[in-house]
C-alpha cells in the first residue's frame, strides 16, 4: 500500500504538468487560481468533487478512504497560497468490471462539465491505460490510471486543485 501511495502523490506533479495548461484561461503553464478559501472548505469541496467522480464510475467496488491534503502552490508564499490533493483509489468487485469502469469515466466525464485532455495508455511495461481531465468551472483535475494487471486491478485517482489564496489575516492550515 505505500508503494502504491507513494507512486500517487509521485504522479501528481505529473497531473499538474498534463492539466496546468488546460485550466487556465489563456496558454500559460500557469496552475489556475482557485480562488479565495479556507483549506478545510476547500478541502470540502474537493471531497464533492471526488465524491462525483465516484458516482460516474458507475460499477460496483469499493473505495479508499484516503482525505484530501494540502500542498503548495509551486512558486508561491506557501503560507497564504495552497492545492488541495485528493488521491484515492478504486476496486471493482469485479475485475472484468475494471474496464467498464474507465469506459464509463470517459464518456461521462465530459457530459459532467470535464474536458479529457489526454487518454490512452503509458509507456510502462503493462501499458496502463490514463486518462486526464479538468473541470475548469471548478479548477479540478484527475488523472485515472487503470492499473488492470496489479493485484487486485483498480483505478487510482488523483484530483486537484486550482491555487487557492486565503483570506486575508489567516494562514494555510496544513493536513
């Protein structure tokens, strides 16, 4: 399970590379603001977000319980700047419905306000299939691999965030 862990949050600035261009509202590689907001109401939010994912998945399966985190914002005052990072896996209760499951994130995700910016599988040895996506109306991406050859075969998921910035006189509360 740590490896597994470690090898999600190794992927995230992977995530923030693919998406950061396409969230924002010009041609930058410039992560989007996410706004103003609390870490914890972000981190909310993101748990809404995370949770809708879940819903389109649309097989039978267990989730991990993992919560969100807040990390950095690259380049910025680490104590009124924050992301918030969701990373979370995905078992179907059946390994045939592995596939079925990322089908239905594709054709889904884009009838739910996401754009799939990348699709396909990777260059490791058992070409896992990945797919990309941003919600710019709420500066989310995810990053869905299907790992179909890991015992047992699941879905990983990594969502985050745009930049938040709090308000004014708080500071990023770490978690």
């Amino acid at each position: 399970m740590k490896t597994k862990l470690s090898a999600l949050v190794l992927a995230v600035p992977l995530v923030l590379t693919i998406t950061g261009c396409s969230m924002t509202d010009n041609d930058s590689d410039e992560v989007p603001s996410g706004g103003t907001s609390t870490s914890r109401d972000a981190s909310d939010a993101m748990e809404k977000v995370s949770s809708g994912v879940y819903d389109l998945i649309g097989v039978k399966g267990k989730a991990s319980d993992s919560r969100p985190t807040v990390t950095d914002c690259s380049g910025k005052d680490t104590k009124t700047y924050f992301q918030i990072l969701h990373p979370w896996s995905f078992t179907p209760a059946s390994a045939s419905d592995l596939d079925v499951a990322m089908e239905r994130l594709k054709a889904e995700l884009p009838k739910n306000g996401w754009k799939i910016v990348d699709y396909g599988p990777d260059t490791s040895k058992n070409k896992n299939v990945n797919l990309v996506a941003d919600n710019d109306e709420k500066k989310v991406s995810v990053k869905v691999i299907a790992m179909a050859k890991d015992e047992p075969p699941m879905l990983t998921l990594d969502l985050v965030s745009g930049c938040y910035k709090v308000p004014d006189g708080q500071e990023v509360e770490r978690f």
